[in-house]
C-alpha cells in the first residue's frame, strides 16, 4: 500500500485534507474522550477522579517548584525530574497499551495520508489528556524553578515546549516501533510483567528516600544531575539553568541538543509509521516465525536427570519460570526484592549479614500453592499420578527446578551480603541458616500446596488469587510462614547461645544444610500421600481461574 | 420417564467384555443434582457416543469416568479396574481430552508431547518417535515449535488427541472432541479415531451433533437431566424412528415442543 509515502493520483486533494488535519485529529482526540467517557458511569467516575487527583497534584507540585526556586536544589531536582518522566513517558506505552484510539496507526491505514502531516497531526492530538497536561505543568513549574533573568526566560519558554514536545515523541516513537509486540500476545504477557516493575520499583524508591535521608539531603545527587542535564530532554532544563547562570554557550549546546533528539525521534517515529503502514503485517505474512524458533534443546538439568518424570517435570517448571508472564513476573520480584532488601540495607550499615536469609526465605515462598500455577492444566499431571511414589517424584521434580535457582541465588545474596557487611566470619551460619530456612519453607509450601491449593487468574496483572480463596491463600501463606520459623527456630537458638557462650559457629553451615535436606524431605513425605489422595480436589481448586 | 436402557449390546451374539462399566453414579453440585445414579455398560472395541442436550451431565459424567472428579455415590470400572481403588491398572489404560481444561499452553506443541508422554513413564526415544509421527497425521507439523497457547480451537484439539493417544490407551475418552472444529481437522480427527477403534481399542466421545454420532458411532448413550435415557447400538437406540435425530429428541422429550404459536408476531408477515 503506497498510499502514505507514494504519490496517488488524487495528490492535490491529500494536500487539501493534510492542512486541516491538525485540528481534525484534536477533534477527534476529544471526541474519542467524550464518547469513552459517555460510555459508562464506572469510566467517567475513575476519569473525574483521576483528573482531579492529578490536577491537584500538579497544583502542588507547580507550587513546590516555586518554592524551591529560592534554594539551591533547584537545579538538582528539576532536571532529575525531567529524565524520570521522559523514562515514565517511554514506557507508559508498553505496560498500558490501550486507550489512545486516535494513535494507533492501523486504523488510520486505508486513508489517504502523508506522513509528514500525520505525524505532526499525531502529535498535537496527543497534547490532549490528562497526562500531557501533567506534563506541561511539571515542565512549567521546572523551568520558573530555575530561570533567573530575561535570557533564561526567554529559553524557559522554549525548553517547556521541547520537554513536553520530546516526551510525547518519546513515547509515540516507542510505541510505534513496538506496535506488533503490543497488539500481540507477548505484548500482553509484557503488560502483565508491568506490575514486578512497580513492586522493584518502590524498593527503590524505598531505599533512595532512606538513603537521601541518612546521607544529609540533595547534595549526593548533584554528581549525577551533572551528568543528566546533558542528556535530553532533561538537557532543556538544564539549558535554562546554564543560561540564569551566564552560561551562554553551554545553554545554547543543551538546547540545541534537546532539539536534535526531538528531530531525530520525530524522523524515527514518522518512519515508523511509514513501514508500519506500508509493510505487511501478520495477518499478511504466513506463519513464516514458526520455523524461525529454534527446536528448544534439552537443557543441561534434563540431561543430567533420568529419562522419566523428574527431568520433564523440572524442565517444564523452568520453562513455565521463564515463558509464563504470571510465573515470571512473581519469580524476578522474588529475586529482585530478594536481593534489593539485603544490599541496601548492608549498604546502608544499619543491616547485617544476616538479611540475606530474607532472600532464602523470598524465593521459599515460591513453592506455596505449586499447582495454582498449572491453572486446570494440572488434569494432565492428575491423570498420571497413580501411586504416593508417582506423587512423590512429581514434587520432588517441582523442588528440584525451584533448587536450581534458589541455591545459587542464596549462595549469591549471602556472599554479597556479607561483604557488604564485611564480617566474612559469619558467612557460615548466615548459609546454614539460610539453608536451613529455605527447607522449612519448601517443606511448609509443598504440604501447603497439597492441602490448600487455588487458582492463579491468568489475566489481570495484580490479580493472584480468584475472588473467594483469597483468604485460603493468605492463611496458607502465614500458617506456613509461622510453621517455617518454628522448624527453624532450634537452629536460630543454637546460633543465639554460640554467640553468646563465644563458641565456634562455622559448624552450622553443614549443620543447617543438614537440617534444611532434612526438614524438605520430611515435607515431601507428608505432601506426597496428601496429594496423591486429593488429585480431583486440587484439580478443582485450581481451575476456578 | 423410566431409564429405557436395552439388553446389553450385540443381542444374539456373545457379548463382548464391557471396557467401562458404570454402576449408581451420582454427583450434586449444591442444590443441583448433575448426574443422578446412572448406570452404563460400555461394550470393547466400539465407537460409542454419549449424548445429550447442553447440562444433560456429560462432562460430569465423563470427569468421574475418568478420575478427574470424585462421585458421591457409584463405581466405575475400566477393563475390570476400579477407577478409585485401583488407579495404576486404570490411568495407563485410558486416555483423556477434558473439555473446558487447559493444556499446558507455554510449551510448544512437540514439548507438550515429549512431557506428556515422559510423564507416562515411556522411554524418550519411543515418545519423540511417536511425538513425530502424530504431529505428521494429525498435520500439526509445521507448527509444532510454536506454542500451544497460539494454535487455534481446532489445533488444540488435534495437540490435546495426540498427547491423550501418546501412550496407546485401551479406552479413549473425549469430551466435545468436535466442538470448534473445522471440517478438515474435524475429518482429521476421525481418521485418526477409526483407524484406532479398526484396532480393537474403544473411543468414549461425548456430543450433541446427532448427524456425527450417527455416522461415527455403533453404539450410543442417551443422557438428559443427569439420567440415562437409553444405551445400546445405533439400531436399538434409533428404534423406529427415521434418524437418531428424531429418536435422541424423543427420547430426552423436546417433542412436540412447538414455539409457533407463541412467536405469532414474528415474521415478515405479521403485523409490526
């Protein structure tokens, strides 16, 4: 189809119809807005809410900049505030791909359009909305929090207008490139990996703020926003800055620097749309991928198990670690908060070496509710499980998988952990205990998974649990939580009373390890002849998604 | 109505050893009774067909057959097996396609298989054998690197048939196998099914397309409300009437259930 970039007969009416499409795509941006709205209450309820929610937050937050334009800070805090929403900007569009109607691409396909004027059209309709409007504020209030005379706020007019405009190219130019894999099934899976980012990400938050806090303010931050005011659009504020301090020059090159990347990302976006809408798409192209993915090849773990159930079972768990978003998305939480806990707070010297077996105990919880994941899938472990020792395998193949990520992970956390800390002389008792707590917590999650299964919703990204067995799921949680830590507590005591008699603890690492195999193969003993008699029960606990 | 159930298949000949045999089964969901006390004599070797209308208790029925649902009352016997009390001699004699179960949807289609079948205890080399040549037959090759979770209604049927027949079951049991299906890999299916019943292996399917049980099936049970209405050969169940059509409506009572003369407003005729 040549209708965007090639030359149709009908030219002279294109150029009629591109001239007034800039208004026409507000228009319809605004239309689209109202009609979403009129649909039903429930949407026009969380549309008030939200605008006003944000409204008031951009009041404040235009007011905050004010007021920090008299201290020192300013500079700091508005130019990392750009970069954090030109980031938020980019990503938006991945994790919450519905809702702009008038920018999806492949519906505007059939019309006569060129791409210079659409993307331009594009563009301004994309000004409407509650987050551009967000968005002009916080670069309307950075820029008065930094401009100091007639120069800088001459470029502070400019500068508003590039972040805004950079952000908006940002994330149009994102998402245009990625528009396959956002219409597509992965695209989905993705979204639904959109929640972990936001559980990592307020640990981070988390430990910046304490870390901002205990180091005596703003002033670290500096060597970093030095670097960011070079980088746009962060590097408009930063130019309004150079500018209020005489720094002609160095405010003309930011500037100009901000203006080239809104270029170069206009040019890719307008690209973008041109191949997006010229090229065939997949409804076109036969499914030519399928030969392109590679026959998945036996992973090292299942060459080196027996033929039989343990090794396709352990591989089917890791590849649904890998392949299912759900699974995913609660795996790398686990790991990344699993590790983020500990490391600050080592970092922070307030922590001990000891954090690390908050890791062990993180990824332990991942065995609790084994078969939720399988969703009504489990039938095909069910009709295979005859006996206790069929049982018994399957759950031992289920630990094995889980064992080949937790060990290392926990050996990882713990070493680092203690270097942190920088007593490698606990490092022994730190791995037994933590070993010792991950067997209580595999023991505890596989019985828990046997008598208290429930499903895991496939869809929805903060949904875990279906509605009904939400306190089911919570009270398997806890109760194996409090059983883990009363399994453990002999070893924690023995550790309290070497400690304090002044005794050599480097024996607790065998020790714990000891105790950790044992206490598991004590859980799968029980887990298995109650799984083994409760197949058709677990079968319907977990297909209720 | 009385359960209207016939002498036990074959008449003057020898009957043959019953594959499944289902004595005073019964399941309540709540207040709702999904099947109530049937009793069923499913004889080897055949294509049988359970009908029925939508909520008759198929799938009811067939989840407790087959073990995936536990009965209140009754007994199941597969080959002479006890399905609950002796579940080694019955899961590696059977094989299953629930409807309305997933699959494990983030493996390939050849991984399915290569795990479903390890799972039954076979040897790798003769599940890739196998594996290889049912995704042939059942013309799932060319995608059987992609993942279950992208085949279509039909594919999912043909990967979910392959993995129930991996390990060469006795008894085959199919809840819906057509349902969603397209012509060709609907005529696929059954290829593969009557090459596999032409071997003396039985195939237990559930539908409620009379025209297919009537052209597939030699031996047919009727269920309606959670009760048997009649069981035995396509001849015995179909009776008199001109097509198991007419004998299945008969039989679960929608005859003479005529909504002509409540519509009278409806068509072009009719006053507006």
């Amino acid at each position: 189809m040549s209708v965007v970039a090639g030359h149709a007969p009908g030219a002279e009416s294109t150029g009629a119809v591109s001239t007034g499409l800039t208004p026409l795509f507000v228009r319809l941006k605004l239309s689209l807005l109202k009609n979403g709205l009129r649909q039903s209450s429930g949407r026009r309820t969380a549309f008030i809410i939200s605008a006003v929610l944000v409204l008031v937050f951009s009041a404040f937050l235009v007011l905050g900049l004010i007021l920090l334009r008299e201290t020192q800070y300013a500079p700091t805090v508005t130019v990392l505030l750009a970069l954090v929403t030109a980031v938020a900007w980019a990503f938006m569009p991945l994790f919450f791909p519905s809702g702009d109607e008038t920018l999806d691409p492949s519906r505007l396909v059939m019309l006569p359009l060129r791409p210079r004027p659409l993307v331009r059209a594009l563009l301004a309709a994309s000004l409407v909305g509650i987050g551009p409007l967000f968005t002009v504020c916080l670069a309307v209030g950075s820029v008065i929090a930094v401009a100091h005379g007639f120069a800088a706020a001459v470029t502070a007019v400019v500068a508003a207008a590039l972040l805004v405009l950079t952000c908006l190219a940002l994330a149009r130019a994102v998402a245009t490139a990625n528009v396959r894999l956002l219409t597509s099934r992965r695209g989905r899976d993705l979204a639904v990996l959109s929640g972990l980012i936001i559980a990592v990400g307020i640990q981070f938050v988390n430990f910046g703020w304490q870390r901002l806090a205990a180091t005596g303010g703003m002033s670290v931050l500096e060597p970093v926003a030095n670097v960011v005011q070079w980088l746009p659009p962060a590097s408009a504020v930063g130019a309004v800055h150079s500018m209020s301090e005489g720094a002609y020059g160095r405010g003309l090159v930011q500037l100009l620097l901000t203006l080239v990347v809104l270029a170069a990302l206009l040019w890719s976006w307008e690209r973008g749309l041109v191949k997006l809408m010229t090229a065939p798409d997949g409804s076109t192209i036969q499914a030519a991928s399928d030969s392109a993915r590679k026959e998945s090849k036996a992973g090292l773990l299942t060459r080196l198990l027996p033929d039989g159930r343990t090794a396709a079972t352990a591989q089917r768990v890791l590849r649904y670690i890998w392949r299912d978003p759900k699974t995913k998305g609660a795996w790398i939480t686990s790991l990344a908060i699993g590790l983020i806990v500990p490391v600050f707070n080592a970092l922070q010297g307030t922590g001990s070496a000891y954090w690390a077996c908050f890791a062990a105990g993180m990824l332990g919880m991942q065995t609790f509710n084994q078969f939720g994941t399988d969703t009504s899938a489990f039938w095909m472990v069910a009709t295979t499980i005859s006996t206790v020792r069929d049982a018994y395998e399957e759950l031992r193949a289920r630990l094995l998988a889980l064992l080949v990520i937790t060990v290392p992970y926990t050996l990882l956390v713990a070493g680092v952990t203690t270097a942190l800390a920088g007593d490698w002389s606990v490092l022994p008792e730190v791995l037994g205990l933590a070993f010792a707590l991950l067997g209580a917590l595999l023991a505890a999650g596989l019985v828990a998974s046997a008598l208290y299964p429930y499903s895991v919703p496939q869809d929805g990204t903060y949904k875990n649990v279906v509605p009904g067995q939400g306190s089911l799921a919570w009270m398997s949680l806890l109760v194996g939580l409090v059983v883990s830590t009363v399994v453990c507590a002999p070893l924690i005591a023995l550790t309290v009373w070497l400690h304090v008699a002044g005794l050599t603890t480097w024996f607790l690492l065998p020790l714990g390890i000891a105790y950790g195999v044992l206490v598991t193969w004590i859980g799968l003993k029980v887990a298995a002849p109650r799984t083994a008699a409760r197949l058709p029960e677990i079968l319907a606990a977990v297909s209720k998604g | 109505m009385p359960d209207q159930a016939f002498d036990k298949a074959g008449g003057a000949h020898t009957a043959p050893p019953a594959a499944v045999r289902v004595q005073g089964l019964w399941k309540r969901f709540g207040d709702q009774v999904a099947v109530a006390g049937i009793d069923l004599e499913l004889p080897a070797g055949k294509f049988i067909g359970l009908v029925g209308p939508n909520g008759a208790g198929k799938t009811t029925t067939l989840s407790m057959v087959t073990g995936l649902l536990r009965p209140d009352h009754g007994t199941v016997h597969i080959g002479g097996h006890d399905v609950w009390a002796d579940p080694v001699q019955v899961k590696s004699r059977i094989g299953v396609l629930p409807e309305g179960l997933r699959l494990f949807e983030r493996l390939s289609g050849r991984e399915l298989l290569a795990y479903s079948g390890r799972l039954r205890g076979l040897p790798g080399d003769e599940v890739d054998k196998r594996a290889t040549q049912l995704l042939d037959v059942l013309d799932l090759a060319g995608s059987q690197h992609k993942l279950v979770v992208d085949y279509s209604t039909g594919m999912r049927k043909k990967i979910g048939l392959a993995a129930a027949l991996l390990h060469n079951p006795e008894v085959l049991f199919l809840d819906e196998p057509f349902e969603g299906v397209d012509p060709v890999s609907a005529q696929t299916i059954r290829g593969v099914l009557e090459r596999y019943t032409g071997s003396g292996a039985t195939v237990v399917f559930s539908s409620h397309v009379m025209e297919l049980v009537e052209s597939l099936c030699d031996w047919v049970a009727v269920m309606a409300a959670g009760q048997i209405r009649a069981q035995g050969t396509l001849a015995q169940v179909r009776g008199d009437a001109p097509t198991l059509q007419n004998a299945f409506l008969e039989l679960v009572g929608a005859n003479g259930h005529n909504p002509g003369d409540s519509l009278d407003w409806l068509g072009g005729g009719a006053p507006r």
